[in-house]
C-alpha cells in the first residue's frame, strides 16, 4: 500500500467517473427492493423487533449487505475481468509498478465502491427517517473496515480461480450464506447456537452489529469488539491476495 | 567501444517442467534494431519479458541498462518502452486517456504528459481519434497506440513483442514505417518477429531461435549470405524424381533443402547454366527464382518453415 498503489486505485477512479451513473443504479436499486419488499410487506406482519419498526431494523443491515456486495463484485468479477481478460495488470506491470502494488490499488478501488455505494443507502435512509442517531455520521468508517475484509476474500478467490464461472461458488457459498445469516433481516437469536457462534466468524455480522447500533444510537465499548474482529481479519487476510496474484501470473 | 544495453548470460526459464528458454546468451549494443525471429511457441514472448523485468528468470544473468534486472525493477522499467505482444490497453478509456494514464505510471506530470501525448498521437497518425474510446479503434489502430503508450516516458529501448502480427499487410507496413523513423532518431529497439520479412527489413543485428535455443545469430544479410547464397529456385515436382534431379543440378548449386514435395536449390550466380538445366526435366511443375532470405536460413537449419505452427 503505497503512492504506486494509489496510481492504480486513480485509473480504476477514471473509468468509474464514465460509468458511475449505470453502475449506480445497478447498485442502488437491488438494496432498495429489498428494503422496501421485506422492510414494508413482511414488517407489516413482523411489527416491531425489539421496540424498532422492521424496516428500520432492517435498513443498516442494508448498507451493510450492499457495501458486502459492492466490494466483493467489484473484486472479482470487476479485477478478474481486468487481469484476464483486458490484461490490464500486465500493462501495469511492465511499467514502473508491481504487482503487490497493482493488487493494492484494486483492492482501494473495491473499498472505495464499498463507501460510495453504502453511503448512497445511508443518504437514503436518512431520507426516509429510518437514522435516529447522529452516530450514524460514523457509517463511512465502518464501509471502509467491511469494503477492505470483502475485497480481500474477493481478490484471494481471484488469484485462485481458473475460469471467471468460478465466481458464482463464491457467491453462493460465501457471500450469500453470510447475506442471510449476519442478522440483517432478523436478530441473529433464534438460530442454534452454533449458528449464533458461526456468526461471529462472519464478518459481515460485525459490519451489521457497528452500523445498527449506530443508525440508533444504541452506542458502547462492545462496539469496538466488533470493529476489532474486523481489523484483525483485514491484518490476517491482508497478505493473501499479493501472494496468490503473483504466483497466478507467475511473476 | 560501446557499452551493451542489454547483456544477457546463460539465460533460463521453466515453465513447471517446460524449458521455454534454455541457457541463452547475447549482447544488444545502443541505437541497433535487434531481433528475436522464430516461429511461435520459440521462446521469444518468454524472453523479452524477461528482458522488462516481467518474468522472473529462473536461471542465468541479465543486465539491462547496466543494472541488474533482479534487483533495479523500476529503475529499469522507468527507462523502457513496452509493446506486448497481446493489445493490452484500458477498453473503456479514450485514446489520449489511455496514454495519460500510462503516464501516471512512470511520475510524468500531467501537462507534461498531455504534451508528449500529443506529439505521440501526430506522429502515429491518430490525432483525429484523440477522444475516441479504444474498443472503436481498429487493429492497426490499436497498435499504432500501443507503441504510443510505449513511448510516452521516451524510453531509451523500446521492446516490441511480434508487432505486427494479426494485421493486415497495409497496417503492418504503416508500423513499419514509423519503425524505421524511431531507428533513425537512435532509438534502440528490440522486436520479436516469426515474420523474415519483419527481420530483414528492420534489424541491424537478430538471433534466430526455435524451441527455446538460439541456432544461429549475425545480421540478416550475412546469415542469408553465410548460409543460402545470393538466390533460391524453388521447384515443385514428384517426389520419386527429387534425387535423380538433385544429381544433375548438383555442379549447378551450393546446397539445397527439402520441404514436402518443394525442393530448394541455393545458387550464388545468375542461375543461367540451372535454368538451361531444368529444361531437360518436364515433369517439374513449378518453379521460381527469387533472391534468398532468412526463411531459407531458418528452413535449412531447422527443416522446417517459420510460420509451420500456424
Ligand atoms: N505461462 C506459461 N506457462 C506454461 N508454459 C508457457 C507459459 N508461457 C509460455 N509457455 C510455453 O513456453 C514456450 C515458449 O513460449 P513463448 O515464449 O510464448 O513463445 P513465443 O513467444 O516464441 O511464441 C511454449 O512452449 C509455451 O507453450
Ligand atoms: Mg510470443
């Protein structure tokens, strides 16, 4: 992670500012259905989850899930596409860059989508009085900790993959378990307690813990348990990505 | 005397248990045009990448402008221009973003980097695309921008991986061009090429290579000269009359190759008394004389044709 790094995160910035308003809305309108399907037609049913309306419940657990989704997308089929397929990293590494480097800057860039498109939902929300608590302001620190733990398992899964196909057992078998179990639409509680147990080896229960204690402002220390467990994770995971890159392309 | 630019010594790479180069040697000098020519799967992608601090030799010694391409990565990358062999421009950005952005790469501030982008785009014959996304561009197009690209930090050697493969004779010939202009600046420019036509009209000095081992290296010429002679007769005929024939041409000629049912005869004269020969043999079905050239090196050392594995 160095100025090198940041070259590669300002290209990748370049060609987002001549697509951002498609990518945008691809992003934006998924997260929204969700909210509203679930938030309004089965809160309708659910009422009220520990004295907070379902949609409000619901409505961090959103920011979380779309920061999940933008980072890991962006980090794999989004990098894969430009390692393949473009040969994007073999143009910056016949320049003055290397790959440790180039692998830095996409993983910036996953974590920039991570921020911009968690924030967009946080903007919303607030919007639609769903954030009781200046906290929330926080909110971007917190999509910077989870845009960096998703990024990093997407960038590992891509220096491992052979064929872009592979991707889809990513999704299934880590990002959408992780969607449905990390409490975003209901208290992680009436699961086993293994289930309960598992959850905290799921990085985005934490990111959904941080953001809807913030959007209440049911604040305290245990948060930055929380918060620890994700930084512990990206020091942990941090190394991977580089290594498996540069074996995969056999730099 | 002149320091090399390149010094390369018992250089290796594997592939798991693929020897794609083995143990080679050479000595690139300042402002020479040199070549790699082979055929495909030769080894030639393998070592240039090498040579721009991309691969990691496996074994062996290579300086590139006097430091060791081991240890000075960027120092060296900073200095060179690259033209791969597979197109590997942004898609989605213009033709003038993609070369400020490369820029960025190699610490060239931006107005800096606008002006040297543009004198690029003149001289490629690509001003009026200036704004234009790549995916719209076409072959030649595309190319002509990749050696933009590789210019852009006016490097003092410029590797070109097959330049012109996949384009259209039209297109190659306009790279050519603007080539033999960079040679004329002093650019020193290394290339790898399957085509003879590409070595010979370029490279002052050129090693040919096949399966990984350098078989034979001097200027094209010389080698056309050492090995062939001044011209070629190229003869179609049944191959249960080749012998008989070879025997009565043989005062007539220097050497000859078989190919397939082609026979290659390699004469140093005007092929008066041979074309007075060949008369007496009816059943040859074709022929054709033509000056000799490093296909003819490559098929007499190899047996086999440059473009064999296409
Ligand atoms: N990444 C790789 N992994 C395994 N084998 C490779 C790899 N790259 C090249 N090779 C093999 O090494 C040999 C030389 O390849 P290359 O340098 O690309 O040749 P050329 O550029 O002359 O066509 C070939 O047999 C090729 O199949
Ligand atoms: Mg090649």
């Amino acid at each position: 992670m160095n100025r090198w790094a940041i070259k590669v995160l300002w290209r990748n910035m370049v060609v987002f500012k001549k697509t951002w308003l498609t990518n945008m809305t691809f992003y934006f309108i998924e997260p929204l259905l969700y909210l509203s399907a679930m938030g309004l037609g089965l809160g309708a049913f659910i009422g009220e989850i520990n004295g907070t309306s379902y949609i409000r419940f619901i409505a961090p657990g959103i920011i979380a899930s779309s920061a999940m989704w933008s980072a890991s997308s962006e980090s794999t089929y989004g990098s894969f596409v430009k390692m393949h397929y473009q040969k994007i990293y073999h143009a910056m590494v016949a320049a003055p860059l290397y790959i440790e480097e180039v692998v830095a800057g996409e993983i910036l860039y996953a974590v920039f989508k991570a921020v911009i498109y968690g924030s967009i939902i946080l903007l919303v929300i607030t919007a639609f009085g769903l954030v009781s608590s200046a906290w929330a302001l926080l909110t971007p620190f917190v999509l910077v900790l989870a845009g960096f733990v998703f990024a990093l398992l997407g960038m590992i899964w891509t220096g491992l993959v052979p064929k872009i196909d592979s991707f889809s057992f990513f999704f299934t078998l880590v990002i959408t378990p992780m969607f449905l179990f990390s409490g975003v639409f209901s208290p992680i509680d009436p699961f086993p307690g293994f289930v309960q147990a598992a959850a905290w080896f799921l990085p985005l229960y934490h990111v959904v813990v941080l953001l809807r204690s913030l959007a209440s402002g049911d604040v305290g220390l245990f948060l930055l348990v929380h918060a620890g467990v994700l930084v512990l994770s990206i020091i942990l995971l941090y190394p991977f990505p580089q290594r498996f890159m540069k074996k995969r392309l056999g730099l | 005397m002149l320091k090399p630019i390149v010094t390369a010594k018992n250089l290796t790479k594997t592939y798991g248990n693929i020897q794609a180069v083995k143990n080679i040697d050479f000595v690139i000098f300042p402002g020479q045009c040199f070549g790699i020519l082979g055929p495909n799967g030769a080894g030639k992608t393998t070592t240039v990448a090498m040579l721009y601090c991309f691969l990691p030799l496996t074994t062996g010694k290579l300086e590139v402008l006097g430091m060791d391409v081991t240890r000075d990565q960027r120092e060296i990358k900073k200095r060179l221009g690259i033209v791969p062999q597979e197109n590997n421009l942004d898609q989605e950005l213009t033709v003038i973003e993609n070369l400020i952005i490369y820029a960025g790469y190699f610490d060239i501030k931006k107005s800096a980097a606008e002006k040297k982008a543009l004198a690029l785009l003149d001289f490629f014959n690509l001003m009026e695309k200036k704004d234009v996304d790549v995916e719209f561009l076409s072959g030649g197009m595309k190319r002509r921008l990749a050696l933009a690209r590789g210019l852009i930090n006016s490097p003092e050697m410029l590797i070109l991986d097959e330049p012109t493969t996949g384009l259209d004779p039209e297109a190659r010939h306009i790279i050519w061009q603007h080539l033999r202009l960079l040679k004329q600046q002093g650019l020193t420019i290394v290339l790898t090429t399957h085509y003879l036509e590409e070595a010979s009209q370029l490279c002052d000095q050129l090693f040919i290579i096949d399966q990984g081992v350098i078989i034979e290296r001097g200027a094209p010429q010389e080698l056309v000269e050492k090995h062939i002679g001044k011209s070629v007769v190229e003869l179609e005929l049944p191959v249960e009359k080749q012998q008989q024939v070879l025997e009565n041409l043989r005062p007539e000629i220097n050497g000859h190759q078989l190919l397939g049912s082609t026979l290659f005869l390699y004469i140093n004269d005007e092929g008066r008394n041979l074309a007075g020969k060949l008369k007496q043999h009816p059943f040859i079905s074709y022929q054709l004389q033509r000056p000799a050239n490093l296909e003819d090196v490559f098929l007499k050392l190899t047996g086999k044709g440059l473009l064999n594995h296409e």
